[in-house]
C-alpha cells in the first residue's frame, strides 16, 4: 500500500487483520480507524513533510550546540 499509493485498498486490510491473528495488528488496524479519512489520504497523496523535518531537526542541533543542552525529549538533565 505504501510503495503504491494503494490507500484505496486499507479498508480491506483493515477488515481483514484480524483473521492473520498476529499480536498487535488487530489493535493496529482498530486505531488507524479513529482517523480514517487522514490515514487514506497519507497514503494517497503525494506529499512530504521530509524538508520541514530536516530543517526543525537541524535547529534542534544548533540550539544543543549553543547551549550544550539536552534535547527536551531526553529523560537526562
């Protein structure tokens, strides 16, 4: 679905887990129905937030190398 853009297909997959009896894919396709509408349209659309992540991750490292400080989601202080 992912390589191919096959959103289409989810709600298929999604009816269909739990018959793989799989740990964890039953509850796995019990949540992407909470949103289903975003979670087809993930796999639908073209689109990427690839550069805003790069561009927020490169001012978390500038910001620790100014103020050696740990990033706010690490447990360490």
């Amino acid at each position: 679905m992912l390589a191919h853009r096959a959103g289409v297909d989810l709600s298929d997959w999604i009816r269909t887990a739990p018959a793989t009896k799989v740990p964890g894919i039953t509850g796995f396709g019990y949540g992407l129905t909470t949103d289903l509408d975003a979670v087809i349209a993930g796999l639908t659309v073209r689109w990427s937030s690839g550069g805003t992540e790069g561009a927020a991750n490169r001012v978390k490292e500038i910001r620790r190398q100014l103020y050696d400080a740990p990033d706010s989601n690490s447990s360490a202080r």
